[in-house]
C-alpha cells in the first residue's frame, strides 16, 4: 500500500484521487498512518463486510434453542424437493 505524508496528500489531493481507484493510500503524520483514503466502492465492500460481521454469530455463542430452530427450519411448500434433502441422513 502506498503512503502518503498528510502534507503531501493535501498538496496534491487530485493526483491522489486517481490513485485510490487502483488502491487505498495510507495517509501518515510524523511517519505514522492516521487514517487511509480509499475509493468510493472499496468504501462501498467494506461497509458490506461490516454489516455482513454484526449478523454473524460463533458457533460457540448458539444457545440449544438456536441450533434446535436450525436444525428443525423447512421452506414453504414450494420447495419441498429441497426440504426432502434436509431430511436425509
């Protein structure tokens, strides 16, 4: 990853616009990264992943209700081939 002094990516921040369509840029003061400028869709994924991490849970943290809810869930009656799957050993 390319960095960048926080002087410089003020001096020069239409250059570095461009840049961050092909890769993030570390932004540094006193040789030391105090934040990252990255493109709008590299932004866009990361808010994803961050929404996608709060709705996920650890195997460990699933009470027996939980996993009992799981493992008794059918779909609509439309998909029945699919359910006959889940009930096979």
């Amino acid at each position: 990853m390319r960095e960048v002094s926080a002087t410089e990516f003020t001096r020069n921040f239409g250059q570095y616009r461009e840049i961050v369509q092909r890769e993030p840029l570390a932004v540094t003061s006193h040789g030391r990264a105090t934040g990252y400028f990255v493109s709008a869709s590299e932004y866009e994924e990361l808010q994803r992943i961050k929404t996608f991490a709060r709705r996920s849970r650890a195997v460990a943290d699933l009470t027996a209700e939980d996993i009992d809810q799981m493992t008794t869930a059918r779909m609509d009656s439309s998909h029945d081939e699919l359910n006959a799957l889940l009930d096979q050993p």
